[in-house]
C-alpha cells in the first residue's frame, strides 16, 4: 500500500478533514492536500508528527507493515561496529 493511501486512511478512520490535520502539522491544508494525493513527497519532519499524532509508526504509515505498532524484541546482545552487526 502507498503511504498517500494510508494518510487518507488514518485521517478518515479518526473522522478527521485535511484542515485538521494541516493545523496540527502547522502547515496549509492546500501542502496537507499535495501531501495526501503524492502529488508532494512528504517530508520526515512531518512523517514523524504523524506518526506521534495517530500513534502509529513509521512503517506503518509507509506500507511496509499492516501492523500499526512495531512490536520489538531483542532477545540477544547486540553491537553495532562500524555499520556490521555483530551477534554475542
């Protein structure tokens, strides 16, 4: 799914409109619109307001899960040197 169909739906499914969400994006309702339609590629800055507003993560919002929270659990020490994962 594409996150310009998972903004519209999150907006609907909280019985919000476009103005709603622009006001608390602190942005117009015309750059939520180009937002929402793709016609703009949303910003992280925003991505990250939205996810905090409908208490979502961010795969979620960008089609990677079907899973509204990520569930993490780490189950062994890990280090990370240099960008390698190293299992202990």
């Amino acid at each position: 799914m594409h996150y310009t169909q998972r903004l519209k739906e999150l907006r609907e499914d909280h019985d919000q409109k476009q103005e709603s969400i622009a006001l608390e994006l602190n942005i117009t309702r015309q750059q939520y619109q180009l937002y929402e339609s793709g016609k703009r590629k949303l910003p992280i800055d925003l991505l990250i307001k939205l996810c905090k507003y409908y208490n979502v993560s961010s795969d979620y919002i960008l089609g990677f899960t079907n899973e509204q929270q990520t569930k993490w659990n780490i189950k062994n020490n890990i280090n990370i040197n240099y960008g390698k994962v190293e299992m202990k």
